[in-house]
C-alpha cells in the first residue's frame, strides 16, 4: 500500500490579495491555543481511520502557513509521528511569504521538522508587487530567498506572469533572475481572473486586462524553453524542476493517491471517500469542539467519478497517465473519448500508446479544452 500525504490548512493571512481566491482569512487576532488543540484534534480523527498506514509527505498550505508559531508546527509533526509512522525521506512542506518577520522564522520552523520551503515571491519587480497586493518589496523578498536557502534543504518559489503590459523581454528577464539562485523547482503560474476576487470585480468594471491569448502563449513557450534549458522542465502544467526533486507531496495529488486533509476547508481522498472540511474558520472550530473533528461531508465517490478525477489531475502531468490504472479504477473502460483522443492526437496536441496517455508541450497550452473533450460525461463500453 503506497504511503498516504497529508495536508494541513492554516486559513490566515495578514492580508487578501487580489487575485486569491484560496481559503484565505484576515483576522485582527487569533487564540493561537485553541488553534493548536484544534488542528490537533482534526489531525488525530484521521489517524484514527488510517491505522498502520505511513506518511510521506506533509505540507502546510494556506492562507499563509508561516504566520503559524514554529510551536505549533513542532507539535503537529509530533502528533503526527505519533500517529503514523514516517517514510524515510518524508517530505515536509510549509509555504511561506517573504516578509523579514516571517523568514526571521525560518531556523525555528527548520528545527521543527519542515524541511522543504514554497516561498511566494510572485516577481522580483516592486510595481508588480505592489499590483499583485503584495506585502512585501523586491529587496525583503530577495533577502527571505536567502535566508531560506540556508535554513532548508529544499526550496521553492512562485512567481506570476502574463501580467498587464508584460512583455517577452520582462518576462524573460525575471526567468533568468529566477533561475540564476540555482534552486531546484519553480512553480510559475499565469495570471488568471478567479471568481470573487477583487481582480474579477476589476475585469468586470473594464480596469484589468489581461495580455491577449497569444502572447499568453509566446510567455508560456518562453517558460517551458528556459526552464528546460536550464535544466528544471516542466513536470506538470505550472511546476518545473530538477529531476528528482518534483514535489511529492503535490504528485501524490496529480498522480491521485490518497491525502488527508486537516484545518478549514481541507479536501481529502482516503479511501474512495472525498472528505472535505467546514471553510469558515469560526465554523471548523465550532464543529472540532463539538464533534471532535471539521469534517463537514464525506462522499463516496463511484468509480467513474474516481476514474474521471484520475485523467483530470494526471493530464497535467508532463508523464501523463497509465490508461489501465484509469480503466481499473472505473471498473472496466477507462472514461476517454478515443475519437477525440484520435483527433487531437493527429493535430499533435495528444500522444497515446496502449498504456499512456498525455498532453504534448503544444496541448498543454489548451489544456483547459482539451480535458473536456478526451474525458467522457459517461463510462464508455468497449
């Protein structure tokens, strides 16, 4: 049995920025006690259904995770040490912004067990920063950079592209700043207008817009030709890194194993079960004093669901997915239009043998419609 991640949602942040649309929260002040009992609580109801299982990885997401006292990290990972037993080189995430009070943190959170740190820098440019919402400056972001690559052994960081008025050469420049401080993934992502976010209300009112398609897609070719050279391709459709340092923890997502998901609003996957927890903070706490955990619903997901789920998250993946993984977990045929496998394989967008299916460099561009397409509404019969 492959070993389970878990996940761990801290919901606060000092403040929202505009593109967010994560479960996010400010709050002028938080019972850091409670919180910790809390969470402790909701991390022991799922010890308690996942008996014997071992833990490879554990990420502490958000919100802003590094606003959490270094305490109550220390004590979630010995809980959590109590309760399943580790894999040998389990992976500890936590995401971190760069203020200095956050990276002053760093050395503790490094003591506690984190051993891999998702820094959200978002650009090395002040006006970007201060356009994205962003607390932080340039030169605060650049010194937490440091001070993390020497508090842990494995770093990562955002940046955030196809920004209004970007050009190639601006875009091209930050990739080699970037990639010039030698760490071993980047997660890169375009702009994108979420629903009820400040950003959407911006768009709607005409006072955001965003580059059009196709420079859209000269900035994402550029991406995917300057990581690779330097070494750190695309694994999936935003991340890139050196091979061997992917994140697990985010693979076991994409590759659709099993996760525990812990704090407001956290999802899981644990056998056959979509678990997912209350989303307003006041409310998970309510429900973990009165029940003894946050869970608000656990579905049992039918195989078609978890076969459709299986090709929607493995697709962005560079590798792909083994299409009879997919058809057992369907219970028999896998859930793929192969007219339309055919088809946009003709057009170079797709490539499929008897075992993988994936999308090419030139399909990753039109992810987003050719999921749709490939992945039936029905299973499909042979």
């Amino acid at each position: 049995m492959t070993d389970l991640a878990l996940y761990i949602h801290w919901p606060f942040c000092v403040a929202k920025c505009p593109y967010c649309d994560f479960n996010s929260h400010v709050r002028e002040a938080v019972d850091q006690d409670r919180w910790r009992a809390a969470l402790l609580a909701d991390l022991a109801h799922e010890a308690g259904l996942t008996r014997g299982r071992s833990i490879g990885s554990i990420f502490f997401g958000g919100g802003t995770p590094s606003l959490m006292p270094p305490a109550t990290v220390a004590a979630l990972l010995d809980a959590a040490a109590g309760q399943w037993a580790f894999a040998p080189d389990i992976e500890i995430t936590l995401e971190a912004n760069p203020s200095s009070v956050e990276a002053a943190r760093f050395a503790d959170l490094a003591a506690a067990g984190v051993n891999r740190v998702s820094l959200g820098l978002q650009s090395f440019d002040d006006a970007a920063l201060r356009f994205l919402g962003r607390a932080h400056d340039a030169a605060e972001g650049l010194a937490a950079l440091a001070t993390a690559q020497a508090s842990f052994a494995r770093v990562s960081f955002d940046l955030i592209y196809a920004l209004p008025g970007q050009t190639i050469a601006a875009w091209d420049a930050q990739l080699a700043h970037a990639l010039a401080f030698g760490t071993e993934h980047l997660s890169l992502y375009q702009l994108t207008v979420e629903r009820g976010t400040r950003f959407a209300t911006d768009a709607t009112a005409g006072r955001l817009r965003l580059p059009d398609a196709d420079h859209a897609a000269d900035l994402f070719e550029l991406t995917r030709a300057r990581t690779a050279a330097a070494g750190l391709p695309a694994y999936e459709t935003s991340n890139h890194a050196r091979p061997g340092a992917e994140s697990r923890h985010n693979l076991t997502y994409w590759r659709y194993g099993e996760y525990l998901g812990v704090g407001p609003g956290a999802h899981g996957r644990r056998g056959g079960l979509a678990t997912q927890r209350r989303k307003k903070p006041e409310n998970w706490l309510a429900a973990v004093d009165r029940n003894g955990h946050g869970i608000e619903a656990e579905t049992l997901l039918t195989p078609h669901e978890r076969a459709t789920e299986a090709l929607l998250m493995g697709l962005r993946l560079t590798e792909g997915v083994d299409l009879a993984r997919i058809a057992a977990l369907a219970g028999g045929v896998a859930p793929v239009d192969a007219a339309a496998v055919a088809r946009l394989a003709r057009l170079g967008l797709v490539a499929c043998d008897d075992e993988r299916l994936r999308v090419t460099g030139a399909g990753a561009l039109l992810l987003d419609a050719i999921l749709p397409e490939v992945v039936t509404d029905e299973t499909v019969t042979a």
